[in-house]
C-alpha cells in the first residue's frame, strides 16, 4: 500500500521518470541523486503545503448535532454517516469565497516551493470536473467550477510546483471502494472493478 501511494504520488506530483528503479530504491537517499532530478528537487524544496478540502470543510467537524473532535476529512468514516446522507452534503456546498490566486499567492510570499491538494480523499468526492462521476464539485455542487484547474494555473504563474493527492484505494462512496463497511458488505466487493471503473480512469481525466 506504502509503495502505491507513493507512485500516485509521484506520478502526479513529480512528473515523468524512469520506472528502471523500484520505489524503495527512489527513496533510498543512497541511491545516486544525479539519476533521479524529480526526486532531488523534491527533498531539496524541504518547504509545502499540504492542503485537505472536500465536503468535510463543509461540516467542519460536525454531524447531526454531535462534534466529531479532529476527524475533519475522517468525518464520514468515524460518524458513519451514510452514503446517501453524505452525498447530499454537496447540494449546499459552494465556496463562493475561494480565490485561486490569493492561495498562491500566499505560499508564494511565505516561501513556499510547492503545494499539494486533495483532488480526492477518502470520501469520493472529486474536487475537480471527472467525466468518470457525477460526485464532483462541478456536477454535484451550486459552485460548478474546477477550483483544481483554477488553482493549477494560479501555481504555474508563480513559478510553483503542484500536485494532487488522490486516495485511490479508499473510497468510501463507491460500493467497490475500500473501506465503507457500515453501507456495503466487504466481503462482496470488487476492488479490481473499483480501480478500472473509477481509480485508474479518474486519475487520467
């Protein structure tokens, strides 16, 4: 699982390079710099921002009257909230007040080198415009903007680096995806038919 992370990873983050090499040698800093560059300015940059937004931001830690004390983007998996109930959070999710360049700005002036987003979490809720599920931010919610595509242009005018964090095992949205046991049954599902149908077709549109 460690090392799957790490490809989505890099894949998204760092761009092309060389699959010669398994991962635990990518990351083994005895391993020669000079025949990974993606990876060097990686540990180099030292400085990033990691940012979690999805529907969670919208409860803010709260379901139904009871405070679920720092779950934030675990809320749905600790509340066990159902799917078709959490769903149903996107109908009133609309952040009018996001601006693109004011995020990228931001880490500019502090020095920040590069910033990573949930284009995903463990929720299923894609924060960008998927052509492979409706339970997106364009198609699901009043907003109806890819703030994924806004915020990737502001970061590119700056001269930053960016890159998405995909959970592409977890998803508790989906009746395949990992880890929902409270609305599907484990034992029946089909994580392969997860990964062709969503995973691996949503990480390349």
């Amino acid at each position: 699982m460690k090392n799957t992370v790490y490809t989505t990873f890099l894949f998204l983050f760092l761009g092309q390079f060389s699959f010669a090499q398994t991962m635990d040698e990518m990351w083994d800093s005895r391993v020669s710099e000079k025949e990974n560059p993606n990876l060097k300015w990686f540990k180099d940059a030292k400085f990033g921002m990691f940012i979690h937004w999805g529907l969670y931001s919208k409860l803010a830690g709260e379901y139904k009257g009871k405070r679920y004390y720092g779950s934030g983007e675990w809320i749905m998996n600790q509340g066990k909230i159902p799917v078709a109930d959490y769903s149903k959070v996107a109908s009133t999710f609309n952040p009018v007040g996001f601006n693109a360049d004011e995020w990228a700005q931001l880490a500019l002036d502090a020095g920040i080198k590069y910033m990573v987003i949930t284009a995903k979490h463990h929720e299923g809720f894609a924060m960008y415009d998927s052509k492979v599920s409706d339970f997106n931010i364009v198609a699901a919610t009043p907003y109806g903007k890819d703030p994924m595509k806004a915020l990737a242009e502001a970061n590119r005018k700056r001269g930053l680096k960016f890159g998405f964090y995909y959970s592409q095992f977890q998803d508790w949205h989906e009746p395949n995806g990992g880890k929902n046991s409270w609305d599907f049954d484990e034992t029946k599902k089909d994580y392969q038919a997860y990964y062709k149908e969503k995973a691996i077709p949503q990480l390349k549109s």
